[in-house]
C-alpha cells in the first residue's frame, strides 16, 4: 500500500506536539509536497544496486506511446506457461508449425555416444565413502549461519506480529472500504464531534488524537511491510540482474532474426519465386484438363435422362436402373456439389422409384398373361427373355416380393381353370339349362356320374399342364436367381483376394516411411526436393484426369450400349449387360442370404402351386359330395374316383416333389362315408338275412364254390359274376373247403361273399384299409352275436317261428361258425399287407373275434351235451335192475343216441362227433353209476349185477354200430364203485 509520509520505522513520540499528543519526528529540512514517483524498475543494468541504473530504467508503472520489448509485464516462462494444457508447449509451438512439431522424435547425433548410468558407476564408488561422511557431519553439526537466520527469522516474525495485532482487525479485512458507511462510521466516529453547540477544545483534541492513533497504525504496517522486503530483497536484486541479462539477449535474437529474414527474403526472391511460378502454371493447366473433362462428364450426365426415358420406351429396365446408379454414382464421387445438378439426385431417385412401379406392374401382367392362356398348343414359358429381365431389374431393386405377386396370380388362374372347365363340360349336356342353374356347384350335382367324372379327368389333366408352365416359369426365375448368387459368390472371392494383395503393399509401407524420413532429412538440411514433389503431383494429377475421363467416357459407353442392346433386342448381349450389371451394381444387389430365401421362396411357390390345384379339386369334390351323391356310389365307381384321385395326386407329387395332404384328406373324408355306407347296407343285409335264416342246411351254388376256390388259390379278389348257361353246375349239398366239407346255411355264403368284398374295396382303396378293417370286424361280431341270440337263445323261435331248437339246428350253428373261423386268419393276413407297420394293432380284432367264435362253438357243443345230459337224468331216474332185458329205459337211451347221432352225423367232421360222443357217453355213465349206487347194485356177480352188464353190453353195441363210433372206447367198466 503506498504511503504520502515518509515515516521512520519505529514511532517516537514527537516533543513539540500540543495537548501531549505523539508526533512523529520530521525532517530538519523545510517542508514540501511529496510526488508521486514510479516504482524502480525490476531489472536493473547492472547488479551493484546504484541509484543510477534504478532510475534510468523504464518503469512499468508510467505509460507510454510506443510499446518496446521493455514494456513487457510477463516474461517468457510465464507467457510459455499455460496450467490449461496437458503438455507445455502443444498450444505454443503447434500454433505455429503444425501439430507435428513437439511430438517429432529429434534424430540422436552420430557424433555423441549413447550415455547410461553404467558410464558413471566408477565415479560414484569412488564418491560413495565421502558422501557418507559428508551427510553424517551435516547431521550432528549443523550451519551456524543457517541457526543464526533461523533464530533471526523467528523474533523478527514474533515480534512483527506483535506489532500488527495493534491494529485493529477491522483494517485487514478483505472487504474493507471506507465508502461504507457503517464501516466509515466505525473508523471514523463523528458522533464525537457532532455537538450541539459546535466545535469544543475537547473535539479538536479527540480528533488529533484519533489522527496520531491512524498514523500509527499506518507506520506499524508500513514497518512491516518493509521488514518483509529487506527478508527478500536478494531474491529481488537477483530477479532484476536475470531480466537485465534476457533483455539484452532478446535484443540479440531480434537482430537475428531481422538479418535471417532479409536472408530468406532474397533467397526467395532469387531462387523460390521463378520455380514456384513454373508450378503454378503446371497445376495451372492440370485444373484446365480437369475442367474439361468434368465438363464433359456434366455433359455425358446432363443427357441421362432422355436415355433414360429410352430405354424405358422399350422395357429394358435392367439398362434404366444401370444407367441411373452409375450417374448418381458419379454424381457423389466426381460431380458432388455441382451446383446445376443440386436437382438431377432426387430426380433420379424418384425415376428409380417410377421403374420399381413399372417392373412391378409389368411383371404382374406378364404373370396374368403366362397364366390365363390357353394352357394347350402354346410354349410353356412366354417370352423367356421378358421374364429374365424383369427378374434381374425386381432382384437389382431388392424387390424381393415379386413372387408374392405371381402367387397370386396363381390363385385367380386356378380358380378361372376350375370354371372354364365347368363351363366347356355343361356346354355340351342338354338336361342342364344355365339360366335356370346359374351356380356351378349346382350345375355339377345335376351331372350323372360318368359325366361329373369327365369333368374332374378333365380338371386334372388341366392342372397337371397349368403344374408344369408354373414349373418351367419358376426354373426360368431361379436360373437367373443362382445366376446373380453365383456372381456374388465370384465377386467376394476376388475381393478376398484384392484385400491379401492390399495386405502385402501395407506390408511394405514401413520403406515408404524410411524414405519419407529421408526427405525430411534432406529437407533439414536445406537440400532442395521440389522437383520430386512437382513429379509426384504430375503423376497424381495424370492419373486423375483419367479415372475422369474414363467415368464419362463409361457413362456415355454404358449409355449408348445399353440402348443399342435393347432395341437390338439380342439374347447374347443381354446376357452381358446382365453380367456386367451384377458386377457394377453388387453393392445394391441382395445379399447370398436374401438370395438363397428368394431360391427357397422359388421352390414353396411352387408346392404353394400343388397345394392350389389340390384344393380346387377339393373344391369339386366338395361341390359333388354336398348332397350325398359320392356316398351313394358303387364300389366300381368309387373305385374309379379313387384311382383317378391317387393317380393326379401321383403325378402332382412327381412335378412339385412334395407330398399333398388336401386332395388325399378329402378323398379319405369321402371314403370314410363311403366306408359307412358300405358297412350299413351290408350289415343290415346281413341282419336281415340272419332275421329270416330257419337254420336249415342250403345248397351250395357253383358260383360260391367257385369263390371258395378262388380264395384257396391265394387270390382274395371277388370275381365278376358269369352269366347262366346250360351247361352251368347244379348247386352241391356241402361247401368243399380244403378237402373238408361243411354243411352251411345260405346267410354264411352270403357272409363269405361280403367280406370277400371288404378285401377287394381294400384292395381298390389302400387308404381305407384300416376303416375297413374296424367295419368288418364289426361285421364279424354282429354275425356272432346275433347267430348266438337267434340258435342258443332261441330267438328264432319268436323271430322265424321254429318249433324248436334242433340238435340239427345246433350242429349246423356251429359248422357255420366254424367255417367262419377258417377264413379269419386269411382275412388278417391279406389285411396285414395293406397297413402300415405303425397300424398292426388294430390287427388283435381278429384275435379277439376268434376267441369269441370258438367260445361259441364251445358253448354250442356244452348244448348239445346238456340235451343229452338232462336225457339221461330223467330217463335214468326211472331205471330198474329186473328182467327183462335190455330193459325199456337202455332201449329208449340207445334210440335217442342213434337219433343225436343221425342229426349231427353228416353236419359235424368225424373227429367232432366223436369227441362229442365221448362226452355224452361220460355224462351217461355218471347218471348210471349215480342211478346204480342209488339201487345198491355193486359189481359182486350177483343176479342184478349180470342184469345190468347185459344192458351196459347193448347200449355198447348199439353206440358202436353208429358209423365213425366203431372204435370208440366207451369204457364202460368205470360205472362201478371201487370195492373198499
């Protein structure tokens, strides 16, 4: 802070001071006014510390006219020193020479061996004993001087700070400022001094006060301050002596400088400005030529568009499209920022668009052309090169649901064959009257089935060629697909190869950065390499200029090509525009991904295709089969449909390679009401048959032993019936089975030819085989269980009206059930065949049948023994042992034997009747023996005992005189009880 006195250091008070107040002592000399003096400058001449050199330096206080050097009030280091940066110097020295200069590694000197801490080793062992001994002196005897300043310091700074905390604290405040009043106030009280009667000797004398009190104040801070100037005026008087030094070597760089300028100046003049004009004239003329050459690439560009318009006129999209993309190419890379073609890019853009919706509508009318046309007498593929064209423009755009379109197309073509041929086929049949029937679905119920069936061969043939125009359209469509796969292919494979080659001139970029040091070497020191730069510039602008005038002179190429192709219309040269369009245009065209989806789309469009067609015959089918009339048909001609039906869906599937589910569900939906129907009429038949069968042995036409035959022969088929002739067979009375025969009942003949037909529908129709198996095991249970009911349950007395059920009726039963159980397994097997593995289950049917068959053969002979059996026990009940014999009850058992016998004798084999007469013959000797041990008559030779041998001897004669019973041992020891 500057002071207007000029105090001493310690305060003293003053003797000629009125009213006792301390003065400071003054100069004997007479008074005068204090100036303003500047303050010395920092740097003085020389370091003595004289008056002189003080005085006559600029001060950096006064302000002066014209700015020197010396007017500077930052040195260097700190105009160097910015605390914003990371690194010092970036900021300064790239300002200047670039961005380079501070990072550039300096290049070591050839001169100067390369110096490491190695070097100094024998200078630092030497040294290592003396610095120890050094640095234990230093610790145990410190520096007298260095304890005096410190010791010095400290009461020096004790005793300043004594001093200040005189002061009042409200002085060394930050904001300290006497134009606030509460602050002046608090300085300055003048409430002292504003009395009401005006000025006193006391407030005179407070006031001097108060201004010796300020001026002490005033000396204690500037004592202070002093105190702190002389503790580092050496650092001053050395600061001033540096600046000194560096403005008179500034002095000396700066007329450095201004001779190396006037230096370079001439040199410029006399070797710079000459080369430098030969340069500019070089490039001078290298910007003409590339003037010229964009103005005749502007020129080329500027008639795109009526090319353009051109080729359009004549449909050839694919040079459109490669046109646009190789000026709008040329519009970003050679002609950008032009300003006249600032609107030429978006028209462009909006003509492309235009094209898209030409290709599309284009393609979807050529889709509707190829395929509501005759569909007989014409080519397959209309218009092959068209198709090509607009396939590769529709891929070039990445409209990649162009198939979509044709799909649909597809859709309406399949419905309109539909209706044409309906329409051609009612034309020609006078019993339908179009205007009254006006829907189509009613005009084919009308039809009779030959008719109708026409009508669907028809519809078949017509979609198997409509199948194969979409196949040869479609192999058309993805030929050029895998065309353009493959050049992509091919494409990325030479650019794979071009990056390994580009690998290898990377690899030797580090000698093209040895010899770019190199010329900066030179260039150091001071070697001239403007000849070298002037040719690599030459070269770069040559090789500019050609790649410009090639780009026009392949636009305008390109252009009149690609016109002159087209109206030519050849095969050959657009098979080369297309190559060559791939090749330019691959950035745009779709990736292998994409491309291999279109190829997969390529191959469902056309089971989407196969799929169409099978469900417009459905469509007939349906149509036809809505009254029922397909239910109603017979076996022949639902076999018809079905081989008609089978063999379209063959042909179908050979030309899509995909199996159709559609037209074969449909055809099984029919067979299955046609399998019902088939199976009620049969079983009601059979029902009725059953309802009205007395159980009387029936004759066996020829026609049905012919059947039998021809089932032995292996062959389950149902021959067609022959006519009568005269010399036809008269019927037999037994059904000759594999040498057997069997007595059967007309029901059972018929039963044979019914499940004969069952097998020959399976074999017509495959697929119904299983249906066909659960209707006729059902058949097979029906006919068991309703014989059951009618002969063992005696319902045929109340359904037929018999009498009685007969043992004849019984055995006749049971040959029929047998003869059925025959055939099961020949039935299974020939089924058996006809499945899938996966379906062999449902083959226990017939196990399960056989079983319930041979039950009821078992149950029918348990009858026949229980005749006999309730026989015995009434006629054996009344039975006596007394002459004469054969007594009356042996006569009437042998008489109803002989007439069991007689009944079932030439019904049942040979083996069964004598098995069955086993059985009786035990039941007869179990009543006997019962009756016998009942009369106390025992084997003890007595007279009953001979009475009851001779009728046991002539019942044994009497069984053994039926035929087949000869050989039978009755065993008739065994009505004995065993003596105990």
């Amino acid at each position: 802070m500057a002071s207007s006195h000029s105090s001493s250091p310690v305060p003293r008070p003053g003797s000629g001071g009125r009213d006792g107040i301390y003065r400071k002592d003054r100069d004997p000399s007479p008074p005068r006014c204090r100036t303003i003096r500047s303050l010395p400058d920092v740097c003085p001449k020389e370091p003595t510390g004289e008056v002189r050199g003080l005085c006559n330096g600029p001060s950096v206080v006064a302000e002066h006219d014209r700015w020197t050097v010396l007017s500077s009030k930052v040195n260097l280091p700190a105009a160097l020193n910015d605390p914003r940066l990371a690194k010092r110097e970036s900021d300064f020295f790239t300002k200047t020479w670039g961005l380079d200069f501070a990072e550039t590694e300096v290049m070591p000197s050839f001169y100067l061996p390369n110096i490491t801490r190695e070097d100094f080793g024998p200078y630092l062992q030497e040294m290592a004993q003396r610095e120890r001994i050094h640095e234990r002196c230093k610790t145990i005897c410190p520096n007298k001087d260095d304890v005096d300043a410190v010791s010095s310091i400290t009461t020096n700074h004790d005793k300043s700070r004594a001093e200040l905390e005189q002061v009042p604290k409200i002085f060394m405040k930050p904001d300290f400022a006497l134009d606030d009043p509460a602050t002046f106030n608090n300085v300055l009280p003048w409430s002292h001094f504003n009395s009401a009667g005006g000025k006193s000797s006391r407030d005179v004398a407070s006031s001097k006060l108060l201004q010796e009190k300020l001026s002490h104040y005033l000396d204690v801070v500037e004592v202070s301050i002093a105190r702190q100037i002389s503790l580092r005026s050496e650092a001053f008087f050395h600061a001033m002596s540096s600046q000194h030094e560096l403005q008179d070597r500034l002095q000396e760089t700066q007329q450095a400088v201004a001779v190396l300028r006037g230096r370079t100046a001439a040199m410029d003049r006399v070797m710079c400005q000459g080369p430098l004009q030969a340069l500019r004239k070089a490039m001078t003329r290298n910007n003409c030529v590339k003037l010229h050459n964009k103005l005749k690439l502007m020129a080329a560009v500027h008639q795109t568009q009526p090319t353009v318009q051109l080729l359009l006129s004549t449909s050839e999209f694919v040079g459109a499209l490669e046109l646009i993309a190789t000026t709008k190419e040329v519009l970003q890379q050679e002609l950008q920022g032009i300003h006249s073609f600032r609107h030429l890019g978006s028209q462009l853009c909006e003509l492309e668009k235009l094209i898209d919706k030409m290709m599309v509508e284009d393609f979807s009318m050529y889709s509707r052309s190829d395929l509501s046309r005759s569909l007989k007498d014409e080519p397959q593929v209309l218009e092959k090169e068209r198709l090509e064209s607009l396939v590769f423009g529709l891929l070039r755009q990445r409209k990649l649901d162009f198939l979509d379109i044709y799909s649909d197309e597809m859709i309406l073509a399949a419905k309109a064959i539909v209706t044409q041929c309906v329409t051609d086929s009612v034309v020609h049949i006078e019993e339908i009257d179009t205007e009254v029937v006006i829907k189509q679905a009613d005009q084919m119920r009308l039809m009779t089935f030959p008719q109708w069936f026409e009508l669907l061969k028809n519809v078949f043939e017509c979609f198997l060629l409509f199948l194969q125009r979409i196949k040869a359209t479609l192999n058309i469509i993805r030929n050029v697909v895998v065309e353009v796969l493959n050049s992509n292919q091919k494409n990325r494979l030479l650019e794979q190869a071009s990056s390994g080659a580009s690998g290898q001139e990377t690899s030797q970029s580090p000698s093209v950065l040895q010899g770019e040091a190199e010329l900066a070497y030179l260039t150091h020191e001071g070697l001239f390499i403007s000849d070298a730069l002037n040719e690599a510039q030459q070269q770069a602008a040559l090789a500019a200029q050609d790649q410009s005038s090639t780009v026009g002179s392949r636009i305008q190429q390109g252009r009149l090509e690609t016109a002159g192709s087209d109206l030519t219309s050849g095969t050959s040269e657009m098979s080369a525009s297309r190559e060559q369009s791939i090749m330019s245009g691959e950035n745009m065209m779709p990736t292998e991904l994409e491309l291999n989806r279109v190829v997969n789309n390529v191959q469902e469009l056309l089971y989407t295709a196969s799929d169409v067609s099978h469900d417009r015959c459905v469509k007939v089918l349906t149509a036809r089969a809505k009254d029922g009339s397909l239910e109603r048909l017979s076996s022949a001609e639902f076999v018809c449909l079905s081989q008609a039906v089978e063999g379209f869906v063959r042909d179908t599937e050979e030309l899509s390679g995909r199996r159709s589910v559609s037209l074969r569900g449909a055809l099984q939906s029919q067979a299955n009401r046609f399998v019902h129907r088939f199976h009620e009429e049969r079983k009601t038949k059979l029902s009725l048959l059953l309802d009205n069968e007395r159980w009387k042995q029936a004759e066996v036409p020829a026609e049905f032993q012919d059947l039998v035959n021809s089932i032995a022969d292996g062959k389950i088929t149902l021959p067609e019936r022959k006519t009568t002739g005269p010399d036809e067979k008269k019927p037999a009375e037994f059904l000759l089975v594999n040498g057997q025969k069997y007595a059967v009942v007309g029901t059972v003949l018929l039963l044979i030819r019914i499940f004969l037909e069952y097998c020959q529908c399976v074999n017509d129709i495959p697929s119904i085989a299983t249906d066909m198996l659960t209707r006729l095991s059902d058949l097979l249970k029906h006919f068991n269980s309703r014989s059951c009911q009618l002969v063992l349950g005696a319902g045929a007395l109340q359904v037929v009206g018999l009498k009685t059920i007969t043992t004849k009726n019984l055995a006749l039963a049971s040959r029929c059930l047998q003869l059925v159980v025959h055939y099961i397994p020949i039935i299974r097997a020939h089924f058996e065949t006809k499945l899938q593995p996966k379906q062999f289950s449902v083959l226990r049917h017939f196990d399960h049948i056989t079983k319930d068959y041979n039950d009821h053969i078992a149950e029918i002979s348990a009858k026949l023994v229980a005749i006999m059996d309730s026989l015995f026990e009434k006629v054996l009940s009344k039975y006596e042992v007394k002459a004469p014999m054969p007594s009356a009850c042996f006569r009437n058992v042998c008489k109803q034997m002989a007439k069991m016998h007689e009944a079932i004798y030439e019904l049942l084999p040979e083996e069964q009747t004598q098995m069955l007469f086993l059985r009786i013959n035990a039941s007869f000797k179990m009543h006997l023996k019962r009756q016998l041990a009942r009369l106390g008559v025992i084997n003890d030779g007595g007279p009953q005992h001979g009475l009851v041998v001779v009728d046991v001897a002539f019942y044994t004669e009497n069984i053994q005189a039926l035929k087949s019973l000869e050989r039978l041992d009755l065993n008739m020891a065994e009505i004995w009880e065993q003596k105990r």
